[in-house]
C-alpha cells in the first residue's frame, strides 16, 4: 500500500491521524481495505459441495440451517462459511428429493436424512467431507493473511478513534515498520 493510499502516512496528515480522531476519509480507506481483502478470503469450493457437507452432517444429528453453517466453519478452521443463500436452497432440494425430512419446532426447522438420506451419506462416507478437501486446507494458509490485515486495520482505526496524539504517533511508527518487514519477507530468496 502506498503512503498516497493512506493520505501520505504522516501524523499531521489531512486525514485526521494527528488529532487523535480519524477523518472522514479514514474510513473510505478502511472500507476500500476490508472489501480488498474480503473479495479474496472466501475459498471457492466445488460444485456440490455444500450438499455432500450438509449430507455428512445430518449424518451425525439432526440440525438447522444455522447449525449446519456453524458446524462447515467450525470444521474448516473458518476457511469456509457458506453463506445461508447456498445452505437453505440445498436443504430444500435435498427434501425434494426425499433425502431430508423437517420438523418444526418453536419455529425453526429441524433438518434429519430419511432413509434414503441415510443410505446417500453412507455411499460417500469414504470420501473426506469438503471441509477437509485440499482446496479448503490450502486456502486456511492463505486465508490467515486477510483476516491478519482486516484485524490489524481495525486495530489501527481504533487508536485513529480513540488514541491521544502520542498514541497515534507510535501506532503509526509500528505500521512503518510492519510494513518494512513485510517488504522484506518479499525480498528474501
């Protein structure tokens, strides 16, 4: 990122950074950062797989939707989220298809396999569930750095809100000098 980007990385910038508040355009940035890095740390997984994890689950329990979601990220490290647009079409194409059943319950659906549920889970029983494919593992590596760079913005928008002058100050020397070493991370052999 350049000093430009960041309204010139000076404490005394129009950007709000030397009065211990941040200016509006502060937060244009942090918005601009956060969807940078929130366009890449979804990993992108296979067609069907949303249907194959919900499968293993049921498998398991019964769940809800909520559940189900919780349950895809718990197992993947928070690599993978899929989002309840993707969970509850699946699980009424799965009840279409009379592989899941649903009983509600103080409003909420409850989702179990029906037998030939069952029978489906236990056909692909031998294959690792999706959140256990390389394509999600390989991404928890990479998927590490943008949350690292949104929590690490956050942290620095903090201060720019809350922090005295001096604070602002030294938050803005240890940026300089994060952002020194990740260069040098790069120019390594």
């Amino acid at each position: 990122m350049s000093d430009s980007y960041m309204g010139g990385g000076s404490a005394g910038s129009s950007s709000g950074w030397g009065q211990g508040r941040p200016g509006p355009g502060l937060w244009e940035v942090m918005d601009q950062l956060r969807g940078m890095f929130e366009q890449k740390v979804a990993p992108r997984m296979g067609r069907g797989d949303v249907r194959a994890a919900v499968l293993a689950l049921l498998a398991e329990r019964p769940m809800h939707g909520y559940q189900i979601i919780s349950e895809i990220a718990e197992r993947s490290g928070g690599t993978w989220k899929p989002s309840a647009g993707s969970v509850y079409p699946t699980l009424q194409l799965l009840a279409d298809e009379g592989l899941i059943s649903a009983e509600e319950s103080d409003g909420r659906k409850t989702y179990s396999l029906t037998e030939a549920g069952r029978a489906e889970a236990e056909a692909s029983a031998d294959r690792p569930a999706p959140w256990q494919t390389s394509s999600a593992r390989d991404f928890g590596a990479v998927g590490a750095l943008p949350k690292a760079g949104i929590e690490l913005a956050q942290a620095a928008a903090q201060i720019g809100r809350s922090g005295t002058p001096e604070q602002v100050k030294q938050a803005v020397d240890v940026l300089d000098e994060a952002r020194r070493r990740l260069y040098s991370i790069l120019a390594q052999d």
